[in-house]
C-alpha cells in the first residue's frame, strides 16, 4: 500500500517572496513561523509553555531546542541562506522536539525516536528527517562528522575531500580508521 502524501500543515510563503526580506523582516518571519509551530501544538497539548526565540546558534546545527533557557535557538548564518527549509521544515523539526520534551517522561524519550517521528509526520505532516544538507561553509570550518569507536571527529570541506578521494585518517585515541557518518542533526 502506498503511503498517504503528507500535507504540511504550516503554510509557508514562496521561496522568491522570502529572498526579498532583509534580517530583520526574516527574524520577524520566523517568529511568526514559530508562534503558528506553537498555537498548532497547543491543539495537542494545550499547557505547553511558548518557547523563546534566540538567533544565536553558531556553526553546523541549524536549530536547537533549549529545554534550561526554556526556548528555541536559530542559526542566522544558515537561516539567511535557507529561507524557506527554515519556515518550513526547521521551525517544526524544533517545535516538535519542544513538544516532546514537555509530554510526561518526555525528557527520558530519544531525541529522534518514535514520539518525535509521530509528531513530525500526524501534526507537522513532514517527513521526519534529522539530517540537512544546507551549505555550512560560511557558518562552519568543519561540518563533516567522521567517527571512530571513541569520539566524534569533524573535517573541514578540504579533509573531507581527501577522505573521499582514499586518505584514510586515524583517531590518536583508539587508532581506528575514521567512517564518515554524515552532516550534522537539523
Ligand atoms: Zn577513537
Ligand atoms: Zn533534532
């Protein structure tokens, strides 16, 4: 059987629309985007609280929910080059671990696992993806994540290239050669 096409439940203006904003119209956007994210859960779960909003996330990631400040971060580097992947699919990738995280044992659950999924897919209607593929280059000198047994290793465009093309690196702790695991959580 197939799947039912999911239908995003957030509306997002076009791509062309979005490019004409400056920063500070953007940021306004998206807190507008954020607010809709929030009044859609509240349908769900109406005591959740309303996050803040930081724009204050530096390097690969390009959103993080922040359950000690009590709100959502947003990577602005990335936001201005990914206009529209931010309204429609970062804001509610956030909101939907803000949820999660409020749900009773919420704070216990995966950060991806079967809640999260379920909210991207029957509240959201998005593919739950935890991956992107945004350009990092101007937000992060090294956003491949390579691992061993022991850690996380992460290689600049140009060592990433030479990994690619056969060099094979080491981690000094556990001597393992390094497997390149992809780009950073969304
Ligand atoms: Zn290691
Ligand atoms: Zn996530």
């Amino acid at each position: 059987m197939n799947q039912p096409a999911l239908i995003p439940a957030l509306s997002t203006p076009s791509a062309a629309e979005l490019e004409r904003l400056d920063d500070a119209a953007l940021h306004l956007r998206l807190h507008q985007q954020v607010e809709a994210a929030w009044q859609l859960c509240l349908g769900y779960h109406p005591a959740l609280p309303r996050p803040a909003v930081w724009f204050d996330l530096r390097g690969k990631g390009a959103g993080q929910a922040h359950y000690v400040r009590r709100g959502l971060r947003f990577n602005p580097v990335l936001l201005r080059e990914n206009r529209h992947a931010f309204l429609a699919e970062v804001v509610p990738h956030e909101m939907a671990h803000w949820l999660v995280h409020h749900l009773e044992g919420g704070p216990w659950m995966q950060p991806h696992g079967h809640e999260w999924k379920t909210v991207m897919v029957r509240l959201f209607g998005l593919k739950p993806r935890t991956t992107h593929s945004f350009d990092v280059s101007r937000s992060s000198p090294a956003p491949y994540c390579y691992r061993c047994e022991c850690d996380r290793h992460y290689f600049s465009a140009r060592r990433h290239g030479l990994a690619r093309k056969g060099t094979k690196y080491r981690c000094r702790q556990c001597a393992q050669t390094l497997v390149y695991e992809g780009r950073v959580d969304i």
